[in-house]
C-alpha cells in the first residue's frame, strides 16, 4: 500500500490485471483461452476468474457491492474457478493467476492449502488467492454450509490462519478453533514462495478491511470512488498500525471497469468506469494511483462477447497504459 500525489514511480510501476470472466453466457474454453494468451501478448501483469459454485435460481439475498443486483442469466455458465487458473497456468509463462475472489467458508481449508499451494509450485509462483467471506446465504444453504454463513467471518479468518500454518510449516500441523478443529497432520506440496502465496482480502466493509491489515498480504475492493477508496485506505493504515504492521506490507489493488466497444462519454459515468478519451481514462487511473492503488484488475460489463472485451482490453494496453508509464518517465 504505497503512494502519494505526486509519486510518479509508484504510477509509472503500477500493474495492470484483466478478467478472463470465467461466468457468463460467453463463457467458453475458447474465450478463456484466447483473452489469457492475449493479456501475455499485450503486456498485462495478471489475470483474474471469480467464484461461485453452485447460484441458486432465485436469489434472496441483496448483492452488497454495484450494481446491487445479482442476475443468474449472466452468471448461469460459472467455470469453476481453480480449475481455470490451472488451464490458464499450462499455457502461460509470465502472467501471476488470481481470484476476486473465492468464497473461503465454502472449502474446506487443507483442500485449499492443497490446492493452491499445488498451482504455485506449478506455476513457478505465479499464484493470488483472493478471498472473501462470500454474501449470498442462499448458496451456503444450497452447499449445505447454512450452519456457517452467520459464522463467515469467524471461519474466513481461521482459514486463513490455517493456510499460513500449511505453507509455512514442514512437520505436521493442527486447528482447534471454532471454526476448525482437527488433530496432527502433515501437509505438502509447499508453494514455490517461501513464505507461502500472497493472499489478497476482497471485500470494503470495515471487517473486511480489519481482516487484511491483520492478515492480508494485498485488499481489493470492487468498485469504489477515490474518496470511498481514501478513506477506506486511511482506515486500513489505522488498523495496520494496531497490529504492528506497515503499509507497504498490504497491497493495495482496485477493480475498475474497461472502455466499452463504442467508447463513449464520461457523462454519467461512475469513477471506476473507463469512459472518454484515453487521457480522459488514464486520469482516473491516476487518481486512484495517487490514494494508494498498486494493482488494477480491469473487468468488462457482463454480457459482452470475447470479441468486444478483447477490444476492451486492447484499449487499455494500447491506449491507456502508455499514457500512465509516460509520465513516470518524465
């Protein structure tokens, strides 16, 4: 979590993420595939699948972030997450493989030490888990975990502890919390970092943000202005400050929405969204560069076919990332 006004190295070595959208009716090995090996080709530092596993046909539970709407007929073709990111691994060489993120509560978290550690050590180090609490209880029913959504929060961060503990230790280790509570039991492969994988906490509620100044290795929060995202970072500092830590040890990433096909206007637009001209989009990114951004993931609006994201994303490689590494360099 660095930056200030003014700091035009940290905007200048900024990275730049894309979503592969790995949900949705455009969904395919296919376009998984080809936006993979393009973010490769144009330079991007990372790419990124989200999670859900099983999305119930109706949905009572309000979606906590924008739109705050959930709608099943954009997200009904979910490919599962971790199986993706190994896809993408065995045809990439330099991209780091993240989440934003996994739903933590929904696993079990030796299968997901497992896992994880599994895809690093593949990779050559290579691998983000992002986590989260998760939002919708309807799932947690429909994935007879129920029991735990009202406990999320508490599993989410014993989890956590436990995933540190397995990368981190070569004799067996154990849990007894209340979340998780098993005896001795040794646990392999390590992942190829020493010190295990970065995890990156989702989510901008206050927990949240607790949860990665106490635990985090980076935060990502999803659709924020520059000043919810100020204050929010001003709210991590306090809380790394209360648990010995420093700012540089969390890094601070945002989610933002790429240029749509037809380019359009900033009238209207929300701040994360980049509309207008390509000085116009490289502003806003500097903005969010000066609060403390070091890492952008850039989604596309649901809906759009491999064709129009890579175009999307195109523009941002092309367009707007030159613009941000020019004013490093002057």
């Amino acid at each position: 979590m660095h930056g200030a006004a003014g700091d035009d190295t940290r905007r200048a070595s900024m990275k730049i993420g894309i979503n592969l959208r790995n949900g949705g009716r455009t969904t395919s090995a296919s376009s998984i595939l080809t936006l993979a090996a393009r973010a490769e080709e144009l330079g991007f530092d990372s790419v990124w699948v989200s999670d859900h596993i099983a999305i119930p046909a109706q949905i009572e539970s309000v979606y906590p972030v924008w739109p705050g709407v959930f709608r099943p007929e954009d997200t009904q073709n979910y490919w599962e997450a971790l199986t993706v990111l190994a896809f993408v691994a065995g045809m990439t060489k330099r991209v780091e493989l993240g989440t934003s993120v996994i739903v933590l509560p929904q696993r079990p978290p030796l299968l997901i030490a497992k896992q994880w550690a599994t895809l690093d050590a593949l990779s050559g180090g290579r691998a983000i888990l992002g986590v989260g609490a998760g939002w919708m209880r309807d799932e947690f029913d429909a994935l007879g975990f129920g029991e735990t959504f009202d406990k999320r929060g508490m599993a989410t961060d014993e989890s956590i502890k436990i995933l540190r503990s397995a990368w981190t230790t070569d004799g067996p280790i154990e849990a007894h919390g209340a979340a998780y509570d098993f005896d001795p039991v040794l646990m392999w492969p390590k992942p190829a970092r020493a010190g295990g994988l970065p995890i990156w906490i989702g989510g901008h509620g206050r927990r949240s943000i607790r949860r990665a100044a106490e635990l985090g290795d980076g935060w990502q929060p999803m659709f924020v202005s520059v000043d919810e995202l100020n204050g929010h970072a001003a709210y991590l500092r306090e809380q790394l400050t209360r648990y010995g830590r420093r700012p540089e040890d969390v890094t601070l990433s945002a989610r933002v929405l790429a240029p749509p096909p037809s380019g359009g206007s900033g009238a209207n637009a929300e701040e994360w969204e980049l509309v207008g001209d390509p000085d116009e989009c490289a502003d806003k990114l500097r903005r969010y560069a000066a609060a403390g951004v070091e890492h952008f993931l850039v989604d596309c609006p649901r809906g759009l076919s491999t064709a129009a994201m890579l175009e999307a994303y195109e523009f941002v490689a092309r367009e707007i990332r030159p613009r941000l590494e020019a004013v490093g360099s002057r």
